[in-house]
C-alpha cells in the first residue's frame, strides 16, 4: 500500500519537472511557431451572410446551400474541395433563388473548387501554381459541382401546358431550394469571375450527373466572367433558360458536353475555348414550352480532339433551337465527327471554320453545308485574357 502512495509523488514530481522545462523553452524562444491555417469543414446550409478566407481550405461535407436572403463572398484565392460522395451523398454548392455567390477572383488569385483528392494548398496559389500538384486533368467524377439558380424566365412545360419554375436535375425534388425560373429578367445572383471549377460531376443516380457549372433561371444582373471548368464528367457549363451573358470561358476534358443549352436560354457566351470534350462540342436545344428566345454564341474556338479524346459531335441542335453562331473555329477535327441537323430554321452561321481540306468540308456536316461554314479559318477566342487558367498553365491552349 505504500507504494501506492508514493508512485502518485513521484509522478507529480516529475510532471513539475517537465513543466518548469517546458516554461524555461518557451521564455527563451521568442518567436514559436504559428499555428497553420487548417480546414473548415462546411455542414449546414448558409442562412447569413458569410464570407470565406483564402488562408483556409473550405471543404464541403454534403450539399450546401446558400438560402434566400444570403450571401455567400469567397475571398480571391480560396481553395473549395467537395468531399467524395454519389446519389443524395454528392457534394455541391448551390445557391438557391434569393441567394448569391460573390466569388469574385483575380487572374493572379483565382478562386478554385476541387475535390477532397486534389493536393492543392493556399501556398500554390501565392506562388502562381494553379494547376493539381497531383491529379491528372482528365480525373472526374469526384465531387459534384457549382449550381446557381434564379428568377429569370425559362420555357418549360409539363402536361397540363406551361410552367415559369422547375426542379433543376441534380437536386432531389425533396429539396426546394432545386427550384428555378420565374419572372426577373435582371434577377442577380451575385458575382462569378476568375473561378475554375474541376474534378466535379458525381453521379446522383440513373446515369445523372452535376454538371461542373449549372446555371438555371439566372438573370442578366448576374456578372460572370473568366470561367474554367476542368474534367467534369458531365457537361461543362450548362444553361437552363435565364438571361445571363458569360464571357472569357475555358471547357477543357468534359466528360459529356462542353457547352449545353436548354429551355430558352436568351443570353451570350462570348470568347472561349473548348478543348477535347467526349460528348457534344455543342449541344444546344430548342424551347420547352411556349416562351421562345435564343441565345448568341460567339468568338470561340474549339480543338476537337486531344490526347485520345475526341468529341461526339460539332455542333448538335434540335429542330426548334434558336441559335446564332459567329466567328466560331473548329481544329483537330477527326473522321466521324459531324455537324448536325442544319436545317434547323432557327439557328445561324456566320464565320464557322472547319481546319480541313475544302474538298472534304461536306464530309463533316451531317446535310447540305450551310451559309456561313468555310474550310480553313484560325482561332476565334481571344486566349490572352485565359492565361490565369490551368489549361493554359499546363499548355493545353498552346497555339491558339
């Protein structure tokens, strides 16, 4: 028993000793070491206005939403990874009608969405690195992706005739925050600029995935700008209605479609690059209900085909799209690869190029060859203002 006793002693005089240690180190080290920025995890829906810091790594730990009345600011040079996670599970931003994003980035500090797998730190981004220390850019499928959703007006119907808001694919229906459309032409979602979205679209079931960028209902009062989007394995960027213009976009290694357009979209892509997606270049469709407007796609160039990666189709549209193309070039295009249904009466070329022989241009387009489609041509897009991108860090936009 006594020794019982005196093990606690001589325990508590130790610990003493170590403690008087202990004190002596730290008062003669005057500068110790900081604590490292870490992670937030993000769990709940944002309900107040928030902003987001780029000394930490959001990690996003479900669907969050950006609710009604909210907004969410991510400082220029924020790191967002989405956690791995398929069906109910997949990880996603979405801002819901009401709420806004204001990432607004710098080509020197862009923001990034990535996956819980991308290595990437804050540090890279100080130092000019902007690409994956570790994934390959072709790497999809690992999180979800970004969704912005307004009150701007769609073309949609059901079986009892029109309807001005729908659920946006990827949401469950039990969720209505999925809810888009409206009456708001100039409804604002907020600020997107010098963001890079990669590694998104997971499945959430029936071969249905996130596209990188989903943009449903959103209005012309929403400013975005200076877009990639990297290996998403569904589309690109994806329009469902609304009235937004989008400029200075990068699709690269789309695991569908590059650009898709549904339910009436009437706004402008203007100057971009689409390079290697696997689905359509182009899949661009016609209303849904009886509201009818188009849209402008213009100054771009497309690479059909990189790295064993070869695109579906050119240009793809329904019977009833609305559509004007201009100034759009078409290079390292492959046998297979077409242009179909010209005889849409509502879409327009103008200045199209296919970089392929003048006695071969009929074999790429699936009809007659339209006004406005020429052989030859060079590059539409303006690359000068996408040089902050991973594509082009990588080399991917080299001679365009």
């Amino acid at each position: 028993m006594n020794k019982l006793h005196v093990l606690p002693a001589m325990l508590i005089a130790a610990l003493v000793a170590l403690s008087s240690c202990n004190k002596d180190e730290e008062e003669t080290d005057p500068t110790p070491t900081p604590t490292p920025s870490g992670t937030v995890v993000v769990n709940q829906n944002i309900s107040q206005n928030t902003t987001w810091t780029s000394n930490n790594v959001y990690q996003l730990g479900g669907r969050i939403t950006v609710l009604s009345g909210a907004t969410l600011t991510i400082e220029p040079g924020t790191i967002i990874k989405g956690e791995a996670g398929t069906g109910a599970n997949a990880t996603a931003l979405l801002i819901a009608r009401g709420g806004k994003l204001v990432a607004d980035g710098t080509a020197e500090a862009p923001i990034i969405f990535t996956s819980v797998a991308d290595e990437i730190k804050p540090a890279d981004i100080d130092a000019g690195n902007f690409g994956s220390p570790n994934l390959d850019p072709t790497v999809n499928g690992l999180w979800g992706g970004v969704i912005i959703l307004g009150r701007a007006p769609i073309s949609a119907s059901s079986n009892n005739g029109d309807v001005s808001e729908v659920q946006i694919e990827g949401i469950p229906t039990s969720d209505s925050n999925g809810l888009y459309g409206g009456n708001e032409a100039a409804d604002n979602s907020g600020t997107i600029r010098y963001v890079s979205i990669r590694h998104g679209g997971a499945n959430i079931g029936a071969g249905n995935e996130i596209n990188g960028l989903t943009l449903g209902g959103v209005g012309s009062g929403t400013i975005i700008e200076h877009v990639e989007v990297v290996a998403n394995q569904d589309d690109g960027i994806e329009w469902f209605g609304g009235t937004v213009n989008v400029s200075n976009v990068v699709v690269w290694n789309a695991g569908d479609d590059a650009i898709d357009t549904d339910q009436s979209w009437d706004g402008t892509l203007n100057n971009f690059v689409v390079v290697a997606a696997t689905g359509h270049s182009f899949e661009l469709d016609g209303p849904e209900g009886s509201y009818q407007a188009g849209q402008t796609i213009q100054n771009g160039t497309v690479v059909a085909s990189a790295g064993g990666r070869v695109c579906e189709d050119l240009i793809n549209v329904d019977n009833n799209s609305i559509v004007d193309l201009s100034n759009i070039h078409f290079t390292a295009i492959v046998e297979g690869q077409r242009l179909n249904n010209v005889t849409a009466a509502g879409v327009t070329f103008t200045n199209i190029t296919f970089d392929v022989e003048p006695a071969n241009l009929g074999t790429y387009v699936n009809g007659a060859v339209p006004a406005g489609i020429t052989a030859g041509g060079s590059s539409q897009a303006n690359t000068s203002v996408l040089g902050w991108t991973w594509a082009a860090q990588s080399g991917g936009l080299d001679g365009l």
